[in-house]
C-alpha cells in the first residue's frame, strides 16, 4: 500500500509539472504576419542571432518600421533596442506550436500568423 501511494503522489506531481512547456528559440524564428490582402501590412520577423523587425502600416500617418533585438521573458518575447517615435506591440505571446504570435496593447489586440 505504501508503494502505490508513493507512486499515485509522484505521478501526481509529475504531470502538471511535465504539461508547462517551454518553446525552443529555433521554434520561434521565423516570419510572422497578416495575409497579403490586408493594408496594414504587419509582420514580425524573428531572426536566430535574436534581432527582430517590425513593420506596421496601419496608419498611414504613422508608418511603423522598426528593427532591434528580442528576448524570452516567462514564455514571452520581449522586443527591445529600437528607435521609434511611435508606439507599438512589443510584447508577443507565441503559441506552442510556434505558427502563431498575439499581442496586446491597450485595447488593440494583434493575431499574426507563421509565413
């Protein structure tokens, strides 16, 4: 009896600790937008030497079109090292699959897909 106790507590332990996964950096990499048909024409390009850009078109008084460097921070990638005068998402949330970035700021949500 006691052994089966020792294992039901491991397994119970073990699993939710086996079910938080995090994405490998070559997961990430890639080019991330919206389809070819929309004007705002947004992509997020995640290199492997962990430089990003970023261009937004949305407004067309205030073109985004930045480049810089990305990190991971708690399952997030965290944009840094850009010039702009311009406000813009530079905190990205990816899907564990890798093929789908979401952002949120303010009360503007952003979905892009992996090209």
């Amino acid at each position: 009896m006691n052994c089966i106790l020792k294992i039901s507590l491991s397994l119970l332990i073990a699993i939710p600790l086996f079910s938080f996964t995090t994405l490998d950096k070559r997961e990430i990499v890639g080019v991330y937008g919206v389809c070819e048909s929309n004007p705002s024409a947004i992509q997020l390009t995640l290199n492997v030497d962990q430089t990003f850009t970023y261009r937004d078109l949305s407004n067309p008084n205030k073109p985004i079109d930045v480049h810089g460097n990305w990190e991971m921070k708690n399952n997030h990638v965290i944009l840094t090292n850009y010039t702009t005068d311009y406000s813009f998402h530079t905190k990205w949330k990816i899907d564990q699959n890798g093929t789908v970035a979401k952002s949120r700021k303010g009360m503007t949500w952003y979905t892009l897909g992996k090209i």
